[in-house]
C-alpha cells in the first residue's frame, strides 16, 4: 500500500464517481475479433485517467490478445511461448527520466517467479504516484499484497467481464471465480465448433466464413441457404471424434491439429486439451432461421442440458 496519506489516484481521476458496475459480452473465439473488441471497449470504457488496470483470465483465454487490442503498440513483459524473457521496463523507471513509457505491463504470475511481491509491488506504486498507467495480467495474485482495487477490471472466461470496482467490491478473487466456472464451456465450444467446421468442408464440402458467432455454452455456424445435411448425421460424426479422444494441440500461429487433422485456427490457444474434454455435446435438430439477416444457422451445445435452445440465452431461468 502507498505509505503516504494522499491517494496516487487524487490528482490523476477528479471523475471518480462511476455508475458502471458490471457489463459483459461474448468473449470471442479467435484473434482478429478479439482485437475488434478489444479496440471497441477501449474506447467505451477506458478513461484517459485509469491508471491501474487488472486483466484477469485463465491460460488461454486471450488476455494477452486483449490487452494488444485495449493498448495497441504496448510491449508485453512475457508472452504464452515464454519468449519475451527480458525484465520488465517498469523495474528501470525513474520519474525525472522526461521521456520513459506511460504504459507499462506486468504480468504478475510470470514476475513473481522471479521478484519478490514487495519489489512488483514497490514498482506499481512509483509508477502510478508519477501519472503512469499499469496494466496488470493476473491481478488477482498480486490484489491482496497491493492493498487497494484496480480502477478498472477486464476478466475473460465464457465471456468478457467489464467492471469498475469500489471499495465495496467486486473483487478479484470473486471475479475470477466466476471465469473459472465460465471457462471451460468457452474451450469446449470452440474445440466442438472447429470438429464440426472440418468434418463440414471435409464431408460435405462446406467452407465457414472466418468470422463466426457465439451463443452461451456452444456456437453459431451460418449458411446463406438452407444445407442439405442431416443434423443427426452430422451430430453423429462429431460425438464419434469427440469419443476419439484425440489431443487437440497448438501448431503455430492460425493452426491446431486435431489428432490426425491440421486445421486453420485464429484461437489455436483456446481449446480443451483433447477431445474427450469436450462434454454433452449436442446440436439443435434443426436450422434456426434468421429473418433479418436471411441465414439459416446450425447451433451446437456444450455442457449439461438448459431446457433446449431457449436455455443458451443469459437470463434463462434453470442457473
């Protein structure tokens, strides 16, 4: 905690009264979109005077790609590859120094292998008491040490949590409870969705669009017109690769391998480990149409049953 009686944020954030509690959104499946959301919440929620920024998420949720799209050009301390080894700018800052950075970025899991909570710590506080913005990955192993809340919180699991916290809360931990439960329907989704876009072009010589839609617990795949495919079929050889258990495995940027399968993946990180991850899988018995977008859509479900397809929505009454 800052050992002084004056707030680093008191000169930096006079509009501290903040209406904003919670605001959510799908937390997208693949690079591109969620650079797209990160630019558009930047902009919407992102005050010139936030200082302190928490990201929180589990491996593979794509903070890292959110954070590129929050703060475009920011040079991240580490990365998923564990490439970026090199010590973190934020260590070397002096406030006289006119022309050091106004962003920094910690990743605290990674820093606290190697420094001490009280030496991140320390180097938090001397950054924000100088006007300096600090984006913290995995803020909630360092929340409780720091001694005070991030002014704004950004947390992935099934979907992007937005929030302003007070003194009243929400708070880290809570906060990554609740993507820890989401989580892990968001990676069975989309490892369940790229199955069935293969088997697709594969079988039935249908191509996706790259850009695609998401639903609570499963995912949106489009037509212009209606397939001739049997749903059943279809679902049949999905569960039947599924039941392979085949380990679903990262191949470089935009490719995953499913087992036998090398396939193109914008979010080759987000994915179960192997098939048999992937639980109660399901799709609607029929194509829903769209009649404003003229689309027919085939819906696939992840997780236990929620009352059909009324049960993918957000306020459905059975959670």
């Amino acid at each position: 905690m800052v050992q002084n009686n004056k707030s680093p944020f008191l000169y930096y954030n006079t509009a501290h009264v903040e209406p904003l509690l919670l605001s959510s959104y799908y937390a997208p499946r693949g690079r591109f979109r969620m650079y797209q959301l990160g630019t558009m919440i930047s902009q919407r929620y992102l005050n010139p005077n936030d200082l302190l920024i928490g990201i929180i998420g589990g491996e593979g949720s794509g903070k890292s790609t959110l954070i590129k799209g929050l703060f475009p050009g920011l040079e991240l301390t580490n990365d998923d590859e564990g490439v970026n080894i090199k010590s973190a700018p934020i260590y070397d800052f002096q406030p006289e120094n006119y022309f050091a950075p106004h962003t920094f970025h910690l990743d605290i899991r990674y820093e606290l292998a190697f420094h001490q909570p009280f030496e991140i710590i320390d180097a938090i506080n001397l950054a924000i008491e100088n006007g300096r913005r600090v984006v913290l990955e995995h803020f909630d192993l360092i929340y409780n040490q720091l001694g005070y809340n991030a002014q704004i919180i950004f947390a992935i699991g099934e979907e992007l949590v937005i929030a302003r916290p007070s003194v009243f809360g929400p708070f880290p931990a809570e906060i990554k409870h609740h993507c820890d439960k989401t989580a892990p329907f968001r990676l069975m989704a989309h490892s369940a969705e790229d199955i069935a876009s293969h088997i697709l072009l594969e079988d039935y010589h249908y191509k996706r669009q790259v850009l695609h839609s998401d639903v609570k617990h499963g995912f949106v795949i489009k037509f212009p017109e209606k397939p001739e495919i049997n749903i059943l079929e279809l679902e049949a050889k999905i569960k039947e690769i599924i039941d392979k258990d085949w380990p679903i495995e990262f191949a470089g940027t935009n490719k995953i391998t499913i087992g036998e399968w090398n396939i193109f993946c914008t979010g080759p990180r987000t994915h179960v480990k192997h098939t048999g991850l992937i639980k109660e899988f399901k799709l609607w018995p029929e194509y829903i149409y769209d009649p404003i977008w003229k689309e027919f859509m085939l819906i696939g479900m992840v997780g236990p049953d929620r009352q059909g397809i009324k049960g993918i929505h957000y306020f459905a009454d059975n959670e």
